[in-house]
C-alpha cells in the first residue's frame, strides 16, 4: 500500500502495468493512491498550521512581555514626576491662594 502512495507517476504506472487488471481494479488503485496521497497532504496541512499558529502564540507571547516591560519602566519613570507635580501643584496652589 505504501509503495502505491510513495511512488512516482511513473513507477505506479509501471506497477500497473506488470498486472493484468481490469478498467475498474486500475480505477479502485488508482482511486485508493489518490486518497492515500490526499491523507497524507491533510496531515502535512495540519501539522504546518499547528507550527504557524504555535509560531504566532509565541510570538504574542514575546511582545506582550515585551510591551508589559516597557509599560513598567514607563510607569517607574512618570512615578517621580508624579510626585513633583503634586508638589509644585501643591505651591502653585499656595501662590494663587496668597495673591488672592
């Protein structure tokens, strides 16, 4: 069975033709080799799918690691600043409080 699948045209043809078969028993081979190439075009499929979406997964991973990284050092730089605006906010306040 496998012979029929992985050969080429050729040696299939070949194949055939060193047995007496009739029309319908080289239709039936023929039809079981396409079906045999077709499964094993189907498992192919799905396994190169499986890579690209586990290539997609990881990919998200990294740049969500990346982004949750950025975030952080983004959010420990404005925390400083932070806490110099609610100070000078706070003088600014006083300022306008005293000219008033």
């Amino acid at each position: 069975m496998e012979e029929m699948i992985d050969s080429t045209v050729e040696q299939f043809n070949e194949l055939l033709s060193k047995h007496q078969l009739s029309d319908a028993q080289c239709q039936l081979i023929r039809d079981i080799r396409r079906r045999g190439k077709n499964k094993l075009a189907a498992q192919n499929c799905r396994k190169r799918k499986l890579e690209v979406i586990q290539t997609v997964e990881d990919e998200v991973r990294y740049e969500l690691a990346n982004n949750w990284t950025f975030l952080l050092a983004l959010m420990l730089a404005f925390q400083p600043i932070g806490k110099l605006k609610s100070q000078v906010g706070g003088t600014v306040l006083g300022f306008v409080a005293i000219w008033h």
